[in-house]
C-alpha cells in the first residue's frame, strides 16, 4: 500500500503555525512510508481567495522545506469531480446562457477554466 498524503490550505490568508504543524506531520508521514505528499490549494471561497496569498503559501511551504508531488493546485480526481458538476449545471439550468447568469453556474465555469 502506498501513503498518500495531502495539505489543502484554502488561500483565504496566510498559514498559522497550525498550518504549518498539519503540513509537516503530512509531508513527514508520507516521505518516511516512501509515499506521495500532495498540496492541494483550491480556491473556495471567492470573496476572501487572493493570489497573493497563494503565492505566500507556496513561499511558507518552501521555506520550511516541504517538497510536494503535481502541481499543487488540483488532482486528476478533482477535474472528474468538475466535469461531473458542469454536467449537472447544464441538466439543472439549461443552456449557456441560462449557466452564465447563474452565479453557481459561472463558478463551475471559473473552474473549469483552470483545468
């Protein structure tokens, strides 16, 4: 069995010290099993989400030496999960025009953009 694990800070601010402990406790536990750590930044909460404070977690994860495996932005499950959501936008609102008035809609949208 492989370990597999992950940090998923929302970027909504900048990581506390508890961020800090959960992201090394799971970079740690994976890289001594031989397994994978993931990062998994995902942007949730569109009022509070600012790029800056993405760019200011990686920065915070690099200077306490954590390495990840991928990107650090979404897993290949994650684009099923989305995929999957805009299939029930258009089943739930109808065409184009109906999902780019919905401010559900155009969520799903924005991120099935950044795939």
């Amino acid at each position: 069995m492989v370990i597999h694990t992950r940090f998923a800070p929302s970027p909504t601010g900048r990581l506390h010290l508890g961020h800090a402990w959960s992201a090394i406790q799971a970079h740690d536990h994976a890289r001594a099993q031989g397994g994978r750590f993931t990062l998994r930044i995902e942007d949730i909460d569109g009022t509070r989400s600012r790029p800056e404070h993405v760019e200011a977690i990686l920065r915070d994860l690099e200077w306490l030496g954590l390495g990840w495996d991928g990107d650090g932005f979404e897993e290949d499950a994650l684009k099923d999960v989305r995929s999957w959501l805009f299939g029930k936008a258009v089943s739930i609102y109808g065409g184009s025009t109906e999902i780019q008035n919905n401010v559900i809609a155009k969520r799903i949208l924005g991120m099935l953009d950044h795939q």
